[in-house]
C-alpha cells in the first residue's frame, strides 16, 4: 500500500541495480533526474532515458513534463499501486522492456497513449461515487502530526542530527502512517528497519549509514511501498514510548508544570492519532519535568549555585542557606531581594505571615512575608524555606504587636460550639466578630460579657486560650490599617500553587521571575498615573464624598466639627479620629471626615496617608530584581560538600491534591453546567445520563 496519496513511489531499475523513489505530483522532470543522477553516479545530466510500465509488459516513454503528469494520471486512473522505472543512457536503442524510444509500447505507442488519455472510466465510476449523498458527514481534522509523513521520503535524504535524528524520524514516520516495524541492523553507523509484517511479504525496508566525514546520516536504500495487510495498521503504537511523550509535550510542561496525565492521553489521541496507556502517559510526564526542571534531589545542591549566582545580579539582597554539617542534608533557606527591602521602607508598616506545605517530592514549608502596596495589592517581601517543623512568630517577631486571623478564629470557635443549632451558633459567631471589632475597651467589655453568658462552658474555654492583644482591637497596641484576616498571605499561597510542585531550586526561581515581573509592571503602570492618590484609594474618597454630600456640617472648633448625618458623629481633623471609629480602625479617612474635609475648606490631601500616595508608590516600585541566568551553570554534584535533600517519609495512599480545610470552613456547593444538578462535580466530571432525565 502507498501511504502517500500525493506523491508516487518509483521502483527504479538502472543496470540491473534497483531502488525505490519518492516523487511528489508538484515535482518536475528535471528534479526527478536530478534524484536518478544522485542515486547512479554513472549517470550525466542530458543523458538519462525513463520509461514506465504499469503492471504489464509494455513501456511508456517518459521524457518531459507532460509525460510525468500523464503517469500519475493512469496511477490515479487505474488504481495500481506501484510504477516501474527504467533507467537507461540516451544512447541505448531500448528502454526498459525493449520497447521503441519513439513512442509507448513499440510502434502504435502514441495510439494506445491517446486511447489511454481518452478512456476514463474508472475516473467516471469514481465521479459518480462522489455523487452519492452522505447522510454522516465528518469533519475533516488536520493532524499535528501530518508533517511526520514527510520525514522518510528518498534515497540520499540527509539527517544532520546523524542517527539519533533518523531513528526519531523513523518513529514519527511509522507512528503518522500507522505500521509497526523491526530493526535488523541498529548501531551508531547503520541502521536497518524492515516492515514487522515481512513475513507476510511486505516488501518495505529502509537502510541508512553515516557518513565517515561529515557525520551526517543518509538513507542509502528505501523501498517505501507496503503491501501488507490493513489490519496491521496500528493506533496504539509501540515506538509511542514514554520518552517520546515526554519530549513531545517539553514546551507545554515548561509553561503548564501541573500537565496532567489524563490530559497527555486526550492530546495524543485528539492532535497526533495515538493510542497510549495512563502509565505511560504519567511516566511520559515525570521525565518531562525532569528534563525542564532537573531533578528533585540534586535541586538542593544547585541552591548553592543559585544562591552565589543571585549574589552577584541582586547586590545587598539577604540569602542563607543552612544545612547540617555532619549529614549534608538541608534544613532552610531564607531569600530577600535588595528591591523588596527597599521597597518596604515606604509600606505600611505591616506584615501578613503565612505558610504553604510543599508538594514535590521531599515536601517542606515555605514561609512567606508580604505585605499591602498603597493600591492594595500583593507586594511579597521575603519568603524561606525549611523543612516541616512548628516556628513560633512571636519568636521571631518578640517586640513587634502581632494578630491572629480573625476568620480562622470564627472558623475554630464554629467547630469548638459543634453541636449547636445552627442559628444560635452564627449568632455567637457574630457577636464574637463583634468583639473583635470593638473600638473600646467599655464597648468591649459589654459585648464580651454578653458572648460569655450567651456561650457559657465552651465559648469561655475558647476564650480563655487567646490573649485579648492577639485578637481585638481595642487591645491591639498597634494600628491595624482595618486589616483583620489574613487573606493576603492566602493571595501569595495561591500566586504560587503550581510553583509548589517544581523542585526547590526551580521553586525558588520561579518566585523571582514573579517577583520580578511584578515589580517591572507596576513600575510601568505607575509612570502614567498623573494624580496623587493611588487609584483604588482615591476610588474610596470619591465614594465617601458622593455618600456624604447630602449631609450638613457644623463647625464646633477650628478643627472640630459636627457631622449630621443619621446618626451624627464627632469628627477631629487634627487628631484624626471620628467618633464612627472608623478612622482611627482604617487610618484612613472614612465618610464623615471626608464631608468634614470639604467643608472646612480644607485639602483631603493633607489627611491621606503618606503610604496611599502615588509618589509613595513609584517608590515601592523603583529598584528591580536583576535576572539570573543560566549560562556557565555548573553541573550537579562532584563535590565533597554536596547538599543532600532533607529526610522525609513518604505517607501511604495517593499524594492529596486538595488542601486540608480550617475547621468549620464551608464548602461552595457547585453546580454542574451540564445536567444542572448541585453537588461535587462539574460539567468535565459529569457522569449524569440526561436521557433518563428526559
């Protein structure tokens, strides 16, 4: 069989030497000699005859282009699968089946050629085929792999690559047109593959060598024609190997780390025709990672590299890397960037803490510091790594007021009141979160008391385990800038959700380039910015004044004034305080100062925080992270003083995808978009038969 319906396969003889050629219908003439010229080297240009014959005994002379697309003609005409070709001087009398030059098949060859050129009839056959309407109608798909039909087309094909390249070629080859075959000579000189179904009498075999002098790999003999049966036409194909899969989906897993197997096996199928195994597939994967991103135990050794290597790009930036002198294994490793240090001295003066579990393969924590630009957005300060063990913050932070996250509380105190009905418990919940929010210590003690006699037993033991300076403002010795979860340190969790998969080096990496781009984008956004206030702030003020402009002011003092809103409040311009607290909670001027403001005449400016101003901004965001390239990277291990990766015991089961949930944390219920039913699957996952609901 021909797998190409484009291009013909030519068994050429010349001096009782034959081969096989590959010509396509676009080729002329003079390229079809040209190929005869670089397979006989006793062959001279203006000098060759050609003659064909289909199947019979007679001989067409083939002299020019019209005569080459007369062949393919009678090919797509008469259904045969293969042409002969003699080859033979200008010179000789004869060519080929000792036919005359002057014509096809001897003396009435012009006569039969016209005969042939008029009697269409299996092309009329074919157009009345065509005519027949199809009620199954498919869409025609266009394989990635079409181009791996070219891969393998004629004697003296050239393979730089040598025979790595060829036998890759080989493979895809095979793989697009769907045979199986053998090798019967593979080395690093020659390699010979014939059909697997040669014993059946498949004639097809390639056999190629490299060259002594250039190294460069050529096909020496192809005879590219099978005449094996269609059952041995194979989808789920053996060269498909798990290294071939994995070098296949390299650009995709370098930009999707998280590549799943299930989605290898639609893509192979979906976009290359193949077949394959989960396992395969998995496999495939893992040593896709492994050639992008190295592998996981020798990853902590390349931290010493990495760490010298960040040293000299990003000056007066803090890295150490600590491991255990006697067994070489790693223990953590601290990163801050000169930038984000910097960067820092123009913040507030608040840190959110947080830590993520790791999911390579000797797992860890990682601990992350960021903190709220003037714009609220993520601004990470410096992160280490280490491996798992409890770290106290107080121990790292003893002079510095520091809080708990108020709604992890609530979600600890719905599990310590389990049991409850559920609207009694919310309501404790709530008047808890009232607690928290007091901006006194009267109004605390009031509503503390309530929550306690409400609660009783439980909520006082609750209670009793948290200092109040940990959790309610009215005792928080510091400002809280209205922060009272931690939900930012939950934003740089989820920032680097796939990064926490990669090996450690890489992980570390990867968080620089974020950090990086981070830094470089809103250097640039801020350049164009031509007012003072950052923008998500001023949005606020100008809520504040579009909610305040209906209310009436009246001046008490130079700086005190009456807001008569519905309540009223007290506000104090110089003191910064409001009697709704909300100022002095948010630091930051809230409703009522902002009608106070423009009444007095007075620029709102002045009562911004230095933090929430642009010029503050562009500060933040002036010095960058350097890159840190790769060139002249040293390779892995060699050395005496190899870090090793930590000890870690890997638990029994299936690795957990999912994080473990905070006590009490509800779930989202979701709704499948396709059978519309609510519950813990998704259109992807669906399994519901809608022909039943019908």
């Amino acid at each position: 069989m021909i797998f190409q319906m484009d291009s013909l396969i030519l068994l050429c003889n010349y001096r009782g030497e034959s081969c096989g050629i590959r010509i396509f219908h676009n080729n002329s003439y003079a390229q079809l000699v040209n190929k005869l010229i670089v397979r006989w080297s006793g062959l001279k240009a203006g000098e060759v005859g050609l003659s064909f014959s289909l199947e019979t005994d007679r001989f067409c002379m083939l002299r020019n282009d019209d005569d080459l697309d007369v062949m393919f003609e009678l090919v797509s005409s008469s259904g045969l699968n293969r042409v002969k070709v003699s080859v033979f001087d200008a010179g000789s009398t004869s060519g080929g089946g000792g036919g005359s030059n002057s014509g096809c098949g001897g003396a009435g060859g012009d006569q039969q050629l016209a005969i042939l050129r008029r009697d269409w009839k299996m092309d009329v056959d074919k157009q009345e085929l065509e005519r027949v309407p199809s009620f199954c109608m498919h869409k025609e798909t266009v394989l990635l792999s079409a181009g791996w039909s070219a891969l393998i087309r004629e004697v003296m094909q050239k393979f730089a690559g040598g025979v790595v390249e060829f036998r890759d070629a080989l493979a895809k080859y095979a793989m697009h047109c769907g045979f199986e075959y053998d090798f019967v000579k593979n080395d690093q000189e020659r390699v010979t593959a014939v059909c697997r179904e040669k014993k059946s009498g498949c004639p097809w075999i390639v056999h190629g060598r490299v060259d002594k002098l250039s190294r460069f790999f050529y096909i020496r003999e192809l005879n590219n024609v099978h005449n094996c049966d269609t059952s041995a036409l194979k989808v789920k194909h053996s060269r498909a190997s798990s290294s071939f899969i994995g070098k296949l989906i390299l650009k995709e897993v370098r930009s999707r780390p998280q590549k799943r197997p299930v989605d290898v096996l639609d893509d192979m199928k979906r976009l290359y025709g193949l077949s394959i195994g989960y396992k395969r597939a998995w496999t495939g994967v893992e040593k896709s990672k492994a050639d992008v991103f190295g592998d996981y135990s020798t990853s902590f050794d390349e931290l010493r590299w990495w760490v010298e290597a960040a040293r000299q790009t990003n000056p007066d930036s803090v890295f150490d890397i600590e491991f255990d002198p006697q067994t070489k294994r790693f223990v953590r490793m601290f990163v801050a960037f000169r930038a984000s240090i910097y960067g820092f001295n123009h913040y507030r003066p608040m840190l959110f803490l947080d830590g993520t579990f790791l999911k390579a393969r000797h797992k860890g924590c990682l601990l992350a510091a960021s903190a709220k630009d003037g714009n609220k957005g993520l601004y990470p300060i410096c992160f280490a790594m280490l491996t798992p063990k409890q770290i106290g913050i107080a121990n790292i932070f003893p002079r510095s007021p520091h809080s708990y996250c108020l709604y992890h509380l609530k979600m600890n105190l719905r599990h310590a009141l389990s049991g409850l009905k559920g609207g009694f418990k919310e309501h404790l919940v709530s008047l808890f979160s009232m607690c928290a929010h007091a901006p006194n210590e009267k109004m605390f003690d009031d509503l503390i008391a309530d929550l306690k006699s409400q609660g009783k037993g439980r909520v006082i033991t609750f209670l009793s385990r948290l200092p109040k300076e940990h959790w309610a403002c009215a005792f928080f010795p510091g400002k809280r800038y209205g922060e009272m979860c931690s939900n930012l340190a939950e934003c740089f969790n989820n920032w680097i959700q796939e990064e926490r998969h990669l090996p450690v080096t890489q992980l570390v990496d990867r968080i620089r380039v974020k950090m990086m781009e981070n830094i470089a984008k809103r250097s640039q956004v801020a350049a164009k910015w031509n007012f003072f206030i950052c923008p998500n702030m001023n949005k606020e003020l100008e809520n504040s004044f579009h909610v305040s402009k209906s209310w009436n002011v009246k001046r008490s003092s130079t700086d005190v004034f009456e807001v008569l809103s519905d309540p009223s409040v007290m506000v104090n311009l110089s003191n910064q305080t409001c009697s709704c607290f909300d100022w002095q909670f948010r630091c930051f001027p809230c409703c009522h100062a902002v009608c106070a403001i423009y009444n007095s005449g007075k620029d709102l400016q002045n009562y911004v925080d230095p933090y929430y101003m642009v010029e503050t901004y562009r500060e933040v965001y002036l010095l960058p992270i350097y890159p840190i390239p790769t060139l002249g990277k040293p390779a892995p291990g060699g050395n005496e003083d190899t870090i090793l990766p930590p000890l870690s015991r890997k638990p029994s089961g299936r690795p957990r995808k999912k994080r473990l949930r905070s006590n009490g944390e509800k779930i989202r219920p979701i709704q499948c978009g396709r059978c519309g039913k609510v519950g813990r699957h998704n259109r992807k996952t669906c399994k519901e038969d809608l022909r039943a609901a019908d």
